[in-house]
C-alpha cells in the first residue's frame, strides 16, 4: 500500500497505443491521481522482439520514468510483463503493475477459449506457467505477429475486412485478447468470433486503485494527464477518441 504521497502519479506504458485502453480505464478510476503515458510507437510491434532487446528498449523507457519518481508504474503491455516485470521489479524501487492474458475466467467459462498473444509473450516462461496452471485441452493459443502493428497503424480509420484477415479463421467459445493493442479492437473481434471476450484491463485498473486508493483522497486538484515519448500527438488523439467512443471498449 502506497501511503502519505500529496500528489500521487502513475505512469504508464506500452509500446505504442495499445495501453491507452488501460489508461483509460484507470484514469475513470482514479480521478485525482495525474498520469504520464510514456511509448515507443516508432518501433512498435514489440510482440517479435527477443527478451533481451525488449529488456533493454523497456528499461530505457523505465530510466526516464524512474526520474520522476512515480507513485507507481503501470506496464500496459502484456508483452513487456510477460518479459520484463520481473527485472523491472529488482531494479527500481517504486510498485510496478503489469498485465496478463485473462485465460483464467475465460477457460472457466467453459467450452473452446481461443487464446490470441503476440509471438514473445506466447514464447515467454510467465505465459507458459499461466498456461499450465489455468488452461485445458480446450485451450487454444495462437500467436498473432501482424495484429497490433496493423492496429497501431489503423486504428482511426479501423475497418473489420483487416481485423479480421489477420485473425485465426476458427470457432471458439470464448476468446481472450491477450495483447493491449486488440482491445483496441474489440467490438470486431467478438463479432467475428460471436462469443465472450476477455482482457487484463479491468483487473489490472482495479488493482492500481487498490494501491493507489488511499493517497488519492488527500488530492484537491484537477487530474493532469500527459503523454510522453514515441508519437504523444497520435497518443493524446486515441485518448481523446476513446473518450470520445467508450463503446470502443465497452463488454
Ligand atoms: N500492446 C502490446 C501487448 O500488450 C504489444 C504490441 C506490440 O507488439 O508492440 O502485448
């Protein structure tokens, strides 16, 4: 629990826009609490990169959030978590949050779950071990290498012919986005699939606030919201659009 801080401040990252999805949500949550959106969009995807390049490209990103010494940090990429929260822990002293695929309650749903991650989270021990402990023989897991690069690209003007050729051409009785980005686009992935759809957004929001909850009653001021490093033009625009639209990830 993160006590006695006047102004508390969380930042968070992804590799591109993905994580704007969990932004959003936690800044709903958390009103009085200022955020910092840091992304590395000219090198998005993330999702093919080896875990010792993803380490390097995350830490430099970490260097400069740790500088201003956050309340806490929100790793808004399943990728990166699934990668790098471990190191990222011993290295910096402040609470780091990260994000997993929610294949938990979507196996216990029961029926088909169809697993969708990038390529170096599917590879990742963290995701083997969540895999082994939560999946079934009904659990189907398929790496997607062009999904999120499509989205990062495409999301102003996302039409469901690209979503969907990029996806696997399957049934399922549940489907989880196991990557920031697809949550994205998530209206047409559960319309394709025409079953339940389940992501880490709200469990990791959720948890922010459990840290962060006390603290944020001392604060008086307006929330400041800023976004840092990568394309924070093209940041600021799918915040405001998914203000905008909050059906864009409405269940
Ligand atoms: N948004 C990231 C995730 O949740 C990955 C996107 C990328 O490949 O850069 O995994």
């Amino acid at each position: 629990m993160v006590n006695n801080v006047q102004n508390p401040s969380v930042c968070v990252f992804d590799s591109g826009i993905g994580g704007i999805s969990l932004l959003f949500e936690c800044v709903r949550r958390l009103p009085r609490v200022d955020f910092t959106y840091f992304a590395d969009n000219y090198r998005v995807p993330y999702g093919n990169l080896p875990r010792a390049e993803l380490i390097k490209r995350i830490d430099e990103i970490f260097e400069e959030i740790s500088k201003s010494n956050p309340s806490a940090a929100v790793l808004a990429c399943n990728t990166a978590t699934a990668q790098s929260i471990d190191f990222l822990r011993n290295k910096y002293d402040f609470p780091i949050l990260g994000i997993q695929p929610a294949i938990k309650p979507a196996v216990e749903s029961g029926g088909k779950c169809l697993v969708l991650a990038t390529p170096s989270t599917v590879k990742s021990e963290s995701f083997k071990n969540l895999l082994e402990r939560y999946g079934n023989s009904n659990t189907c897991v398929v790496a997607c290498d062009k999904l999120a690069p499509y989205i990062e690209q495409n999301l102003l003007n996302l039409s469901a012919t690209g979503v969907e050729n990029l996806l696997p051409q399957c049934k399922a009785d549940s489907v989880v986005l196991g990557c920031t980005h697809y949550v994205l686009a998530k209206k047409i992935i559960q319309s394709f699939y025409d079953c339940p759809v389940y992501d880490g957004i709200v469990g990791t929001a959720d948890h922010l606030k459990n840290i962060l909850g006390i603290c944020d009653h001392n604060v008086q001021r307006a929330q400041k919201i800023a976004f840092s490093g990568g394309d924070s033009y093209k940041n600021r625009k799918v915040f405001n659009y998914i203000l905008m639209q909050e059906e864009v990830l409405s269940p």
